[in-house]
C-alpha cells in the first residue's frame, strides 16, 4: 500500500489525463469521477515498482482505459435508461402520461427510486428491500406515502 504523499504526487500528475481519458470514452461526467477513484484507488492499494515515471504513466493510463472498458460492458449499464431520459421519450411518444412521469420525477429520492423500481421496473417489494438494503414493511410503507403524493400532485387521480 503507498503513503499518502505517493498518492497525493500520483494525483497531481496524473489527474488530468485520467479525466480525459474517461470522459473520450464515458462522455459522462459522473462515470468520469467513479472511474477517477477507481483507478486512483488501485494505484494506493496497488504494489507494483515503476521502472520511470513514463512506465508509471503508462500504467495509469493502461488502467484508466482497462476500468472505462469494464464500466461501458457491465450488465446494469447496457440493460438500463437513466430516469430523466425516459421522460423525454414518454414525452415525445405518449404525453398523455408524461404528467405522471413527470410527477414521480419531482418526488423525493427515497419515494421516486423505490417507485421507478417497482412501477417501470416491475420489481417486487421483496426484492426491492433487497436491493436496497430495507425492510420490506419499509419498502410498501414509501411505496404507500409515494402514492399519497403523487394523488396530491396529479390532483386526487388513482395511481396505480
């Protein structure tokens, strides 16, 4: 494992081209940061000798790719749309319902992620409490109140 100042050095050094580097192939700010620690973390935990400062570069640069390429072919990514793109498409196909969706988007995180899960998603409570680290009783009590604000929001229509 290396000393904080080892790691403080590599940061310095290093930073920017890691940042580049994920953002040409993530094009997303916050992956660019997950992978940023990522690749930073592994160089602390990391016991490799670096020949030169070019071959250090190399393996950061080598790691930084290798950790993109990982992100961009892991299951949940390829097999999921963030929540805010599937208002734009419920927008342009069925503005009927974009009002819900729109509705459940404004609800707070810890109502709208267990009503994304369990309505467009089609999980279970069970298997959401799982997921989440909650008890189920937990998972059908924010599914409860989620539904008493979104009649709030939707003007006393049913949502269900």
């Amino acid at each position: 494992m290396r000393s904080e100042q080892e790691a403080n050095r590599a940061i310095e050094l290093y930073s920017d081209t890691v940042r580049r580097i994920c953002m040409v192939h993530l094009k997303s700010y916050s992956d660019t940061e997950d992978i940023f620690q990522n690749v930073f973390l592994k160089y602390v935990l990391s016991s490799a000798v670096f020949e030169s400062r070019e071959h250090e570069k190399a393996w950061f640069i080598r790691v930084t790719i290798n950790s993109c390429k990982d992100l961009l072919k892991n299951f949940f990514r390829s097999h999921t749309v963030p929540i805010e793109e599937i208002n734009d498409l419920v927008q342009k196909y069925e503005p009927e319902q974009s009002s819900v969706l729109e509705a459940v988007l404004s609800l707070p995180d810890k109502y709208k992620d267990i009503v994304y899960l369990f309505y467009y998603e089609g999980y279970t409570a069970v298997e959401i409490a799982k997921l989440m680290n909650k008890n189920v009783n937990t998972v059908y009590t924010l599914l409860s109140r989620a539904k008493g604000v979104l009649r709030q929001k939707l003007g006393g229509e049913e949502f269900e």
